[in-house]
C-alpha cells in the first residue's frame, strides 16, 4: 500500500513541468539534476524544462539575512498588501539579470490602486447606471476604501 501511495504521487509530480533555479546552480546542481534524470527515468518522465532567474535586490542593494535586508512575502503582502507585492515584482525584473524590488515602488502602487478605485467609484455613481456589476463594483470599493 505505502509503494503503492509513493507511485501515485511520483506520476501526480512527473514529468515536472519547469524547475526555477537561480543563476549560480547552471553550473552545478541544475546540471547534475538533468543527468540524473535523464539516467534514472525514461523520456517521459524527463523534465520539461529549466528556468533560471537572477537574484533578487531590495532597494538596490542585494537581499541577505545576516543584514537584515530581506522582505518575506508575508511580511511584503502585510505592508504593502497582495497588490501592491504583485505590482512591485512585476517591476523588478525578469531573466538572469538581478531583479530589484523597490519599497518605493510597492508604496507607490497602494497608492495608484486607492486613486484608482476612488476614480471608478465616482465614475459609477456619476453614470447613474444601476446593474449588478456597477453595484458589485462599487460593493468592492467601498470595503476596500473601508
């Protein structure tokens, strides 16, 4: 039963779709991690792909934990909310050069956001037009302006 279970969740997983790496595992890990697939495992369980990113900067300068220079998602998502995060990290950057997530960035976003939703507000109230959506909308902005 337990070899069983252990199959299942093995073909549930594989072949895997992409693995995300970081730059500096080209030459090591990521290598050696295709090899062993491509030994262990026949041509449909071989990765589909590999992806690998550059580092991540807070504010220009490179995140570490020994400095204290780092932003968890949990606590990037309490500060500046899930948008303001996804807004921020879609400015960082992309692809093997070092992405840089600004704070200013992310502030500037709840910002544009709140004048944005302020804006729709008052276009729906001044159109006059009543439906489900106009009402669902004006619902939303009024719990998120609080």
């Amino acid at each position: 039963a337990s070899l069983d279970k252990m199959k299942l969740e093995f073909e549930y997983w594989y072949p895997v779709d992409v693995r995300v790496s970081g730059r500096d595992l080209i030459q090591n890990h990521l290598t050696f991690w295709i090899y062993n697939h491509v030994a262990l495992f026949g041509k449909d369980k071989h990765p589909k792909g590999v992806r690998t990113n550059g580092f991540m900067l807070l504010n220009s300068r490179k995140m570490s934990k020994k400095d204290g220079n780092f932003v968890t998602l949990h606590d990037g998502v309490e500060k500046y909310s899930a948008d303001g995060m996804r807004f921020a990290l879609a400015n960082a950057g992309d692809g093997l050069e070092d992405a840089n997530f600004e704070e200013s960035v992310a502030d500037n976003a709840i910002l544009r956001l709140h004048t944005q939703m302020i804006w729709t507000l008052e276009v729906i109230q001044a159109s006059g037009v009543k439906n489900a959506a106009t009402e669902a909308i004006a619902a939303a902005v009024t719990i998120i302006k609080g």
